[in-house]
C-alpha cells in the first residue's frame, strides 16, 4: 500500500453533509443580519443625522 494514495471524496456523499452545510451557512446569514440590524444600521441612523 503507498502512502501517497489519492483522496477519495466518496465519504462526503451522504445527505447529511448538506444538511451540516445549510445548518452553517443559514446560522452564518442570520449572525449576518442581526449585527447589519444591531451594529451598522445604527452607525448609519446616527451618523446621518450628525
């Protein structure tokens, strides 16, 4: 057996590993948008009336 054996990607085939996927990327687009509604919209609401 060589050591230098090609990475076989087939284990990342199970639907499970979209749905970690999903469960990442809409955690990450909701963090988004309470810190645009928390951090920036304020920035923008203050700064605007200075």
């Amino acid at each position: 057996m060589s050591q230098f054996e090609p990475f076989d990607a087939s284990g990342f085939d199970h639907p499970s590993w979209l749905t970690a996927l999903g469960t990442g990327l809409g955690y990450g687009a909701i963090l988004l948008v309470v810190f645009v509604v928390l951090f920036v919209l304020p920035y923008v609401v203050f700064a605007a009336t200075i």
